[in-house]
C-alpha cells in the first residue's frame, strides 16, 4: 500500500506527543489437527503446533517496530476454542492443556495467549462443561491464559443455562486467585455475538471459519483521537465527527501497513485490522476523556451515550474508508480499570454500572473490566451477564462482561492490578434479587431481527 509522507509525518507526531501505539499483533493458530484422545499426546502435539508457527513472531515484530517506529505494544496468540480440540480427549478437567498453552507463550515470548474458550450459545456438549468446570484452576495456574465463554448470539438466543453456571464460575475463578485480588477474573470474558477475528484479549480466539495461521492486528489510538477534538475550534457534534473519521482513517491505515509487513516476512495469511480506542491508564490516554472534550463536564452525566454513539460510529466509518479489512470488535472500549477518565467518574459518583450498561448497547464491547464487591452473589452476577447478552442478541451486536468480585473488598475500595489492566474501583451492585429469574435456566429465544434469511 502507498503511504504519503505527510502521513508518515503525522504519524511521527502521534507517537511522540498522543500515546498511538499498535496496541497488539495477534497470531491466530488453528489446533483442530492437534486432536488426540490420550491427553499426553494433545499437550504436545498442541505446544509443538504453537512454538513451530509463533518461534518467529515477537523478533518479526520487533523487526517491523523498529521499520516503521511505530510502537506495538503487545504480541500475543489466540487458539482454536480448546473445547472443540480437547473433546475426543479421555481426561477429567483441561487444566494441564491450560499450563501447555501459558508454557508455550512463555517460551515464545508472547504477553497473552487466547482460545481457553468454549461456544456454548445454543447448548453444552460434555466438552464444552469440562473447559467450563476447568476455568478457576486454570487461570489460576497461569500467567498468560485467557479465557472465554459465547453464551449468546441473535440467531440462537441466550442460553440461561450457561449464564447461570458462569456466575459461580466467576465467583469461583475470583477465589482461586484472591491472592491477588481476583485477577483471573481479568482474563475471562463472557460474550454474547463473539467475534472469530479478534485480536483483543482477554476473549481472542481463532475460529473455526479462519486459516490454519493468520495475523491480525489490533490499534488504538484515543489519545489521538482526543488531541483531534480538543484542537478544533468550537465545532458542532458534525464537526467532530468529521474529524475523528478523518483520524481513524489515519490509523487505520498505518495499523494494516504494519499487519502486512509482519505476515509477509512470516509468511502468514493478512487476516484483519481491529480499530479499537483501547484506553491505557495513561493520563491522556483515555475514551473518557474524548467524550468529555465534546462537551460533557465528566463521563457517566446525561449525554455520555449519545457521545459514545457518536464517537464509535465515526471511528467505524473512519476505519472502513481506510480498509477493506477492517474486523475484530473495532470501535471504542470501556474498561474502567484501563481508562484513567472512567475511574475519576466512578470515584466522583457520576458513572455507575447502570449507566455503564446504558452505554453498552453503543460501544464496541460491553462491561468491561469493572470491580464489583466480594460477596456478590453467583445469582447477581448471572443477571449482569444476562443483561448485557441482551443488549448484545437484540441489537446484533458483540457485548460482553468481564467482572471482578474482588475478594474481601466492598464499595470504596479499589482493586490494583497493575500495567494495562490497572486500577479498578468496587462499584456498587443492586441490593434486589435476582436468584428466582436465574434458577428457571432454559433459554431466551432468539429475537425477530434473527429472521433474515
């Protein structure tokens, strides 16, 4: 692709003065011909499978890095969905699959690996229930795992069944590392619509429609995008959202030269560019703060998800002029523990998880990295998941929740993690029952929108 050198020198800028970074290449590495029934045989055919595709993956992008001087700031994997790959295997649980996978990502020297997951929107099949049952140890016996559930999707409907059992998985995982304030929790992703693309943790897989290796690359860049808006003078809401098209197009198309060059020399199927506004706790670095340089005096007052609505509408349209390959989730995150404007709104009391929720059904993903008190119920947080499955099925759209009850922590507190996962303060949860309407299980039939064919 032909790169003007205008935009080299725009590009130079944002590194330098607005926090833009490739936030990750992502190798997808289909495990389907690792099958075996003898356990032994799977572990080692699946880390051998990883280490001979990937042994080349962090020097190639530090190559590429250094090419074009464009950060990338994370390199990572994501797997076939291991219930699929681990059914036909004679074992009680798929922990020791989770320690091949974190033993393989350390010894290729990735950060994440992805694909401890399972599909399980329309039904369990006995695979899927071990990988289910095997999450709390295996995050808690790893490092570089994550893991991921698909409980719901437009065209089958939410399955309540696994909303109901991921609420004491959730629970569970958050015991089995309260030591250090539930992080497993950090890497499990209940979804509704996931996408077979997406090169973000913590819920990247590889899916079943994808090559056997393939490169997908995730960008962000919201603090460019919030230098963008504070720059223009007086602007009306078409303005800005004019320039933050213009923007992503920017990144959009620096993100795929980099995806290119590092399939090409890996000799690597090109598979998609996710345009994301991941925040980092960063000061500048943060979706919150672009919302609040449209006007809005914090985040989480009236107003912030008709912003939303504009902001991942406009990097959307911004991302597809730039590419045809435009994939993943692309648009804007939410995490409260990584975005520095979000934890200010929750500590000055102006975003609460209903206001979280509301702006869910316009953002890219759904609740996302959000603290909750120990002692909630496995009951209330199925009835978080359901609720955000909902937005997802009805608007056909990906959501997701990805909560932490922090053990031992009530409202107030707050949960350190450290690096990009960072600060998470305990919000405050519903005090009314939700256990009657999660013990019927069953499922949400699909929605009338289902019916295109």
């Amino acid at each position: 692709m032909l790169i003007h050198p205008e935009e080299i020198l725009e590009t130079i800028h944002m590194i330098k003065a607005e926090n833009f970074d490739i936030r990750t290449v992502t190798m997808g590495i289909n495990l389907r011909d690792c099958c075996h029934s003898d356990i032994d045989v799977l572990n080692e055919n699946i880390y051998n499978k990883i280490t001979g595709y990937a042994k080349e993956l962090v020097r190639t992008t530090e190559e590429v890095q250094n090419l074009y001087g464009i950060p990338i700031t994370n390199k990572r994997i994501a797997v076939t969905p291991i219930a699929i790959v681990a059914e036909s295997c004679d074992t009680e649980d798929y922990v020791s699959i989770a320690k091949t996978l974190d033993r393989a990502a350390d010894d290729v020297g990735i950060d994440f690996i992805g694909g401890f997951s399972a599909l399980v929107h329309k039904g369990m099949t006995p695979g899927y229930l071990k990988l289910i049952n095997s999450i709390p140890q295996a995050l808690a016996n790893t490092k570089k795992v994550c893991s991921s559930v698909n409980v719901a999707t437009t065209k089958a409907g939410i399955n309540m069944d696994a909303v109901a059992m991921m609420g004491h998985i959730v629970k569970k995982t958050a015991e089995a590392t309260k030591d250090a304030d539930g992080i497993g929790c950090a890497k499990l992703v209940i979804f509704a619509n996931a996408p077979e693309d997406n090169p973000f943790m913590a819920g990247a897989f590889h899916g079943i429609g994808e090559p056997d290796c393939v490169i997908n690359v995730g960008v962000s860049g919201p603090g460019v995008v919030n230098s963008t808006v504070r720059e223009l003078k007086d602007p009306d809401l078409g303005e800005i959202s004019e320039a933050i098209k213009k923007t992503a197009f920017k990144i959009t198309r620096m993100g795929e030269m980099v995806g290119r060059e590092v399939s090409r020399r890996l000799n690597v199927d090109f598979g998609v560019l996710d345009l994301s506004l991941a925040p980092t706790p960063e000061i500048g670095d943060s979706v919150a703060a672009i919302l609040e340089a449209m006007g809005l005096e914090t985040c989480g007052t009236h107003g912030t998800t008709a912003a939303l609505a504009l902001l991942n509408d406009a990097v959307k349209k911004g991302g597809s002029m730039a590419s045809s390959y435009v994939g993943g989730l692309s648009g804007a995150f939410i995490p409260v523990s990584e975005d520095a404007g979000m934890i200010r709104a929750v500590e000055l009391g102006a975003l609460s998880l209903e206001k979280l929720e509301a702006m869910t059904s316009v953002c890219s993903v759904g609740l996302d990295m959000i603290a909750i008190p120990g002692d909630t119920s496995a009951a209330t947080i199925s009835a978080i998941i359901a609720d955000e499955m909902a937005i997802g099925m009805i608007n056909k759209k990906t959501t997701a929740v990805r909560l932490i009850p922090a053990p031992g922590k009530k409202v107030g507190d707050s949960v350190e993690f450290g690096g990009l996962l960072g600060r998470a303060p305990v919000m405050k949860v519903s005090e009314f029952s939700s256990e009657e309407f999660i013990a019927r299980g069953g499922r949400i039939p699909a929605p009338i929108q289902a019916l295109t064919n």
